[in-house]
C-alpha cells in the first residue's frame, strides 16, 4: 500500500522540543511546527492534519483552549498533549476534551513515537469504519445478497433481467458463495415472489427417499408409506423450486425429472394421476458438470434443459472490493447477536482478510467474524486474533535503509534500556551495554535520542 505521509503539527513556545519533535518526526511524517495557539490554529485551517503535538502550558492562549477550538473545528484530528508532571489534572481536563493522549515531560522518544503510531492507526481505522458505513448505505444491498464488487453489481443486474421469467436457471459456484441466497433473491424478484420457495439438496436424500420427496406418495405405495405424503414440485406450485446439488441427483432420478419438466406435471409414487404442476426450477452445483456429463454420469439433455440461463458465481477471492463490506455486515449481525461492542478490525487485521483466499468463501468469512466476536477480548480485532495471520507474508518493500533502520531502532530500545534501568546514569548505562561512555554519548546524538543529562 502506497499511503500518503501522516501530517504532525507540534505546538509549544520552545524553540527547543520543537526541534526536539522535527528531528525525531520529519523523516517519517510531514512536520510542521507552530510556536503560539494561534499559529498552530492558522495552520490548521490551511493544512491537512492527522496529528497534533500540543504543550499545555504556553503564554497567552492555554493548551486547553487551543484543545477546544481545534476539536470544535475538527473531531477528526488526533491531539496528543504535553505536560510536565505537575499539570497532571489539566493532562486528565484535556482527555475529556477529546485528546488522544497525554504524554509527561520529559519522555524518552521511543514512548512519544509508539503513541504518535497508536494515534495515527486510531484515526486510521475511525475513518475506515466511517467510510464502511457509508458505503454500506448505497446500494450495496440486493434482497439478502450483500455486495459492492463489479462481479455482484453484474450479478444483481442479471438476476433482475432473468427474475421474470419462467426460464431454468442454473446457479455454478464454490461452496458458500452464496448460491441458495441467489436462488431465493431470484424467486423473491419473479412474479412468483409470495408463493412457496421450496429447497430440496439432492446430494443429502437417500437415493431410495428421493423420488418420494420429490414427487410424493401415495399411502400404502411402499413399505412405511403409512400416510400420503406430498412431494416438493406439489408443494412449490405457483413457486419456485430449488434443486440443490443437483449434480448428485441419480441417474434414474434424471430420466423421471426430465419428463417431469417435460409434461410439466408429476405422478405421485403408487399414485395413477397426472397431477399438472406450475413450477420454475433454479438448480445449483458446485462441480464441474461437463466432466460429470463427459464421463456419462449427468444426462446431457437434462443438462441443457436445466441449464437454459446459467449463472456464475465468483469466488470470494476474485472480488475482494466485497471482504470489508461484508466482513463490516457480520460484524454488525454478530454484535446484534452476541450483545458485543466489537468496533472493527484493525488496518493490519483487514489486510490479512484481504490477502487471505476464502476457500469457503462467505460461509468462511461469515464462521470467521462470528468466532472472533465470541472470541474477542478488545473491541477491535488484531492481526494477532486471526488464525491465518501467520501466514500472511508480506512483500518486502523497496527501501535502501530498510537494514539500517531495523538495527538503529534495535540500538536504541537497547541503549533507552541501559539507560532507564540505571536512572539515566551514563556511566553505568555504558558499562552495562558493554562500550565507552564516550561512545555512548556519540551513539546517542547519532540516533537523535531526545534525552536530558
Ligand atoms: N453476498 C452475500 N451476502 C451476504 N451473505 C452471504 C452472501 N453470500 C453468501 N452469504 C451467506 O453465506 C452463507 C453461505 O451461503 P449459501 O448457503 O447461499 O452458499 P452456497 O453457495 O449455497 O454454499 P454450498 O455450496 O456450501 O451450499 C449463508 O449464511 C449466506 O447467508
Ligand atoms: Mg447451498
């Protein structure tokens, strides 16, 4: 991802911690600096900024007042405030107003960076929530199907152009991508919508159950036939039938179903009557059916006319615009249902979602959220909560100082290290990290540690 550099405006009457703040932040973000309330408030109106650095105690305007007036212009924008250890009340009137977090005078800077980051992902993922809500609000919903990718909205527009009519529709997806929801937004845009939607699954009948369910019996046709029973093309009359999984449907099954279609009409099993049904067939399968036709095992004149409008349904993988939307819609669902406050996920935690290939595709997503809802200790789910976050490689990004940054930030947890655990005393701090106290001092400087003697 190739983001824009955050903006940090820092605000205090010293000329020092400004250039403190510039030499710690102005190679990772856009700094600016402001010596007065009323400077830093100016540049507020004409620069965009994510982040404000703001010391409490200045002459003429307070800390607390610049606080009001950038939160009363500005919600968005994340203020950290600086105080020395006496103004710890003012620290604690500050948070109320709306600022992020406070930081005591004097601080090491590795404490100020890892709350400038907090911050940032903070405001980061406020936004990204509010963006999800809003674009939850356009049209991103069809009947039950949720969905904003170019592969849905075609989808949507197919349903509504073959929903009318009476044709045979064919619906070929992976496991979970939705098929039976398709089905019943089909039915529920046909002219049949407010007659049954009858579902059968083909695959979970025993074969010699099949036909009955289908068709239906009459009593005493068969062993255990102790009532009449009617079948599901009865049942689904004036309405829609589902023939889930219908690539498991017998081959015997085949013949019957195909004269069915044929004299639009059943015979109940043991029964001697015609009885004329009016029903439209929607069929799903998850396999490949021209393997199953070329090796003899699916009748290929059912096929063609089951198949008269085929449908596609594409994997989860191929249309990632639709995981934060609908991971944004279970998310809502499962709070509603477990009374859980769970905000969102966090950048990295959605990036994974992203990355990660759905081989159960909604389903998987849908099993997923609900788990880390139950599961969820904070209000917002971390990269670490998610199963597969360990297998989310990221490429290496493109960066000369990639190594020398890696070991400068190494150098200075450890030398902060030394140096809190012997009260600042460089000396000691030396002696522990095994090098000179003038090397240490050099190292120091070299690394830009805001430290005081
Ligand atoms: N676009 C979508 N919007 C919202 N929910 C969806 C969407 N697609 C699927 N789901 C949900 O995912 C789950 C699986 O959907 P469905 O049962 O329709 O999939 P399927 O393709 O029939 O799967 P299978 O082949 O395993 O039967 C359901 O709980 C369904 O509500
Ligand atoms: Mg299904």
């Amino acid at each position: 991802m190739t983001e824009q550099k955050p903006t940090i405006l820092a605000i205090d009457d010293e000329a020092d911690m400004l250039e403190t703040y510039r030499s710690i932040l102005a190679k990772k973000y856009n700094f600016l600096s402001a010596a007065t309330g009323q400077k830093g408030l100016d540049l507020l109106k004409k620069e965009p900024v994510d982040l404000v650095l703001l010391d409490m105690k200045m002459p003429k305007m307070s800390g607390i007042q610049v606080l009001k007036l950038i939160k009363e212009s500005d919600q968005e924008i994340e203020v950290i405030v600086i105080t020395a250890s006496k103004e710890i009340e003012t620290a604690v009137e500050a948070m109320k107003l709306g600022a992020y977090d406070y930081i005591v005078k004097p601080f090491d800077t590795s404490e100020l960076k890892i709350l400038i980051e907090r911050a940032l992902n903070n405001k980061a993922l406020a936004r990204e929530n509010l963006y999800l809500k809003e674009t939850l609000k356009e049209t991103t919903t069809y009947c039950d199907l949720i969905g904003r990718s170019a592969a849905m909205k075609n989808l949507f527009a197919t349903i509504d152009k073959v929903a009318p009519t009476d044709s045979t529709i064919l619906i070929n997806g992976e496991s979970g991508t939705g098929k039976e929801l398709v089905a019943r937004a089909i039915h529920k845009k046909s002219k049949r919508d407010g007659k049954p939607f009858v579902a059968i699954n083909c695959a979970a009948i025993p074969e010699n159950l099949l036909e009955s369910e289908l068709f239906g019996h009459e009593r005493g046709s068969f062993t255990g036939a102790l009532e009449r029973k009617t079948g599901k093309f009865e049942l689904a009359d004036g309405g829609t039938l589902f023939l889930d999984e219908i690539g498991c449907m017998p081959a015997a099954m085949q013949s019957k179903l195909l004269r069915v279609l044929e004299a639009k009409a059943i015979e109940r099993l043991g029964g001697e009557k015609s009885i004329p049904v009016n029903v439209r067939i929607i069929s799903a399968t998850n396999i490949n059916f021209q393997k199953e036709i070329d090796e003899g095992k699916f009748r290929s004149d059912l096929y063609y006319r089951l198949n008269v409008i085929p449908l596609n349904l594409t994997p989860l993988r191929e249309r990632k615009d639709d995981i934060p939307l609908l991971t944004e819609y279970f998310l809502g669902e499962f709070n509603k249902e477990l009374n859980k406050k769970i905000k969102g996920l966090s950048p990295e935690a959605l990036k994974a979602f992203a990355d990660y290939d759905w081989p159960g595709n909604v389903r998987e997503l849908q099993n997923m959220i609900e788990r880390l809802v139950v599961l969820a200790g904070g209000d917002t789910v971390e990269l670490a909560d998610l199963p597969f976050s360990g297998v989310v490689t990221e490429p290496m990004a493109q960066d000369e100082n990639l190594l020398k940054n890696a070991m400068e930030d190494h150098e200075k947890k450890l030398l902060l290290r030394a140096l809190s655990e012997h009260n600042n005393n460089r000396t000691a701090a030396a002696k522990a990290l095994g090098i000179a106290r003038s090397s240490l001092n050099s190292r120091i400087e070299a690394l830009g540690l805001a430290l005081s003697d």
